[in-house]
C-alpha cells in the first residue's frame, strides 16, 4: 500500500513539472504526515522512514543500503516502545523485508 501511494505521488509530482529535489522534499512532508494520518503503525513507520531515508540517499547522491536502514528503523522504533518487539504487525513487517532482502540479496543498495 505504501509503494502505491509513493508511486502515486511521484507520478502526479513528476506531471506537475517539480523539480526533483523540491518533489523529494514535498514526498518526504507527505510522508510524515501520512505516517501522522496511520496513528504511526509500526508497519507505517518502517515503511515511511525507509523510504524517506531513501530519499535523502537519492538527493545526496549516495546509495541507500536497504538492511541498514532497515536495522535503524527497527532500533527508531524499538527506542520509542520497546513493547512493540511483540507486535504481531512488527514482526511480520520487518520479518517480510528481512525475506525479501535475503531472497534477493543484489538488490540491497540499488534503491536511490
């Protein structure tokens, strides 16, 4: 669901004729304020904080190592409710993206 909706924003941000770096910086602001609108789910936040550390990669030119940024979401998260360890949506959430980085291991720093 969030792919789609960052999809969905990129599309309407590239039509509109935006330049890339002032997209980026009104994705990352509807990013958090998506997050806001979702009451800051678990799955929520892995997913908006990644793709927000994505796009900082992506607009300082560097590469983003997704297990890494996976590895500081989980500690964000684990820092604001240590209880969260027991979730079930926590574990299936970054146990899914730990899957699909092992099932596809050339892809870890290829997002910009």
């Amino acid at each position: 669901m969030y792919g789609i909706v960052l999809a969905g924003i990129t599309y309407i941000l590239d039509k509109v004729k935006i330049p890339k770096k002032v997209a980026s910086l009104i994705l990352i602001i509807l990013l958090l304020f998506f997050m806001v609108l979702t009451g800051f789910t678990p799955s929520c936040v892995r997913a908006c904080i990644m793709a927000i550390m994505a796009k900082i990669a992506g607009l300082s030119h560097r590469k983003s190592n997704i297990l890494n940024n996976l590895c500081f979401v989980l500690l964000l998260t684990l820092i604001y409710n240590p209880y969260n360890i027991t979730h079930i949506s926590v574990l299936l959430s970054y146990g899914g993206v730990m899957r699909n980085i092992s099932i596809f291991p050339n892809n870890q720093g290829s997002f910009r």
